[in-house]
C-alpha cells in the first residue's frame, strides 16, 4: 500500500479522478502558505493500482500551481500535470532538484517544495 496525499482544488471542477477516489482514507481542510483554503485528500493506493492511479492523477492536475505525492516507505513519488519524478531519499538532491525546477514551471511557490519534509508524510507548509 503506498500513502498519497493530493488538494482537491488541483483537479478540473475540485473533483477527485475516479480511480483516486476509490482510495480516499481522509479528507480535511488546509490553509495553503497560510493564505489559501485548501482540501487535503489523502489516499492509500493498493500497490496493484498504483501505476495507474500515479497516470490518472498526472492527467487530472490543472496544469499550473498544484501538485500531488505518494510515499510508499522508501520513494516519494511527486506528480506535475503530465510529469512524475522518483525521489529516492530526502537527500535525493538530484531529484528534489528536479522538483523544483518542474515545481517552478508549474507556478509552484518553492515554499510548497519542501521534499525533504514530505517524507514524514504532511504537507510542507
């Protein structure tokens, strides 16, 4: 089973992708950089449909400012409309690099980056 957690305004109509939704564990409301009222989602993802609910959910992303993460004990997986990096560990600085360069293109606030923090499984701010 791999944990993910996803803001339910990052998708089109702040609706939960289907396959997604048959995995929602809690759902609870957030204030994004303290400013922006948010719905966190998490999900627990069998690992059979992982790979397919990682693909939904890359296609379902608005196209800028949001972003999703699952962690499944040892890789964290961070998906951008149409793009998912693997990183390894939270001192992966290659790829936590990547993310936030990608985070950057996507109109991510480098804030909301915090890998390293993610990885103990929350949100960064």
């Amino acid at each position: 089973m791999i944990k993910g957690m996803v803001i339910r305004e990052s998708f089109a109509n702040e609706t939960i992708p289907p396959l997604l939704d048959n995995f929602v564990v809690e759902r609870r409301q957030h204030t994004l950089a303290g400013v922006e009222k948010v719905h966190i989602v998490t999900v627990i993802v069998p690992t059979a449909e992982f790979l397919a609910t990682l693909t939904e959910t890359s296609l379902a992303l608005k196209p800028t400012r949001f972003y999703a993460h699952f962690v499944d004990g040892r890789s964290m997986y961070v998906v951008f409309p149409r793009s998912i990096v693997i990183v390894a560990a939270p001192d992966d600085d290659q790829s936590i690099s990547l993310c936030r360069l990608l985070g950057q293109a996507f109109s991510i606030p480098e804030l909301q980056m915090n890998i390293p923090l993610m990885f103990k499984f929350g949100h960064s701010d």
